[in-house]
C-alpha cells in the first residue's frame, strides 16, 4: 500500500488553508510521466509523487471565432474555428494549465532529456497550446500544413527567433533560461498564439482536458507548487512530499480571476 494524502482547499482560489488527511497505500506499481518525460521509480520508498486536478469554479469563458479567410488553405475547415485559450470539461476540469515547482529543490542539478519536446502548427493553430520543457532540451516545431508558417518567441529571458516554416518541414531549437510562459506568435497569421515554458527541472505538467497533473519522482522536502493559466493567472502553494507517498491536491480557479 502507499500513503495518499487528500487535501480540503479553502480560500480564493481554492488553495489558501490545506487540511490533510492521510489513508493507507502501498508503494506504487507504476511509473508516472511529467510532459519533460521524467519517470518516477516503481516502488521506489525514497520518492514522492504529487497528483491532483485542477477546476475553474464558474461558468466557461465564452471563445472567439478565428477568421481564417486571409489564407485559403487555413480556412478549409469542415465548420467554425474558435480561440482554444480557455479550455473546459463540462464537469469543470480544466485544461492547458501549466502546474509545477517554482521553489524549494535548492541547487540540484538536473539532466537535460535527449528526446525533443513536439509542437504542431496544424490547421493554422499551435498544438498544443501550452507546452514546457527544460533548459536546452530541443523543442521541434513540426508544419502540418500546407501553407508557410513562422514561428516567433518572444521572450523576455531567453534568446528571441523568428523562424520561417514552409508548409511540411520541420525545425529545433531550445531556450538556455528558465522562462515561465513565453508567448509564441506566426507572423504571417496573426490568431496563432501559443506559449512556451522552460525549467531547470522535469518537474512540471500540462492538463489536458481531464484536468490531470501528475509530478514524479520528488525527492522528501517542502516545495511550492505552482499553477499557471493565460487567462486565470497564478495560484501557489506549500507542499509537503514525503517518502514512498502520493500527496493528492486538487486546485480550483475561481471565476474572480478570469480575464
């Protein structure tokens, strides 16, 4: 059995007073992957896993038609194209959020992945949408379609480019700083908007639209988890992980924040 820790989340957004509450659990069978690709060790009595969801606590934000018509082949679509900025499950869960340790992992140093990070330009959008990775892993932009593309960072920490993509091709490129969420925009089509994170470490997920976020492998210790939206904002929290333990944290947006 492993230990899971269940928490009541109280406040503005959800997270501001944790009440644990402990049941019994054995050590875990499985492996569990972040988006870097770290793998946590089975049955491992060392290392902690945080698991959790995240919610927006509130009606869904209403998305924006794209108008693809400036280029045909981006307007070929089979029906309407909306914004995929706020992305919702009917029960709430929401996804495209970036969740992750923003404090108390100390100097470690940690091994940059070999396996590149995949982003798609396809049907004139990003996928997906949010997308993290660590420092100096490659991150290969793959053109889908047709049509020209560029793909631009713009960041504020890192190394600007802006990097033609004819349509089928393929490029890489990596960032050498840590940088939360850096906007990523195509020139030539103006609604392609994107965002790019990087970390020092593999502990960070993206939700999809489950709302599910899991982060392995952490060694014992107090940490800060931190979780980011483009339109909800950050929410934090303190975090204890503790040996051969899953700490379960559900996070809740609420609809104060949206905008």
């Amino acid at each position: 059995m492993f230990m899971k820790t269940r928490w009541i989340l109280i406040g503005m957004f959800s997270i501001s007073l944790l009440i644990p509450i402990r049941s019994s659990y054995a050590g875990a069978a499985h492996g569990y992957s972040t988006s870097s690709g770290a793998l946590a060790t089975a049955g491992s009595s060392k290392l902690g896993l945080i698991r959790g969801e995240v919610h927006f606590d509130g009606p869904a934000l209403k998305p924006t038609r794209i108008n693809m018509a400036a280029d045909p082949s981006c307007g070929a679509h089979s029906g309407a194209i909306f914004t995929d900025d706020f992305v919702m499950a009917p029960d709430g869960k929401l996804a495209n959020v970036l969740v992750f340790i923003s404090d108390g992992l100390g100097s470690e140093q940690f091994t940059t992945p070999a396996e590149p990070v995949v982003m798609q330009q396809k049907g004139c959008m990003y996928k997906p949408r949010v997308v993290a990775l660590q420092t100096n892993q490659k991150l290969r932009i793959m053109n889908s379609d047709s049509t020209l593309h560029n793909i631009h960072p713009t960041p504020q920490n890192n190394r600007e480019w802006n990097k033609a993509q004819p349509g089928g091709s393929s490029i890489e490129d990596s960032f050498a700083r840590e940088e939360i969420a850096i906007p990523v925009k195509c020139n030539v089509h103006p609604w392609m908007k994107s965002y790019i994170s990087v970390f020092k470490h593999p502990y960070f997920s993206v939700t999809l639209k489950d709302g599910k976020f899991e982060l392995p492998n952490l060694p014992p210790g107090q940490y800060t988890l931190e979780a980011w939206h483009e339109r909800l904002g950050t929410i934090k929290q303190k975090i204890s992980v503790s040996s051969g333990e899953v700490t379960t944290v559900d996070l809740t947006f609420k609809s104060a924040a949206a905008r």
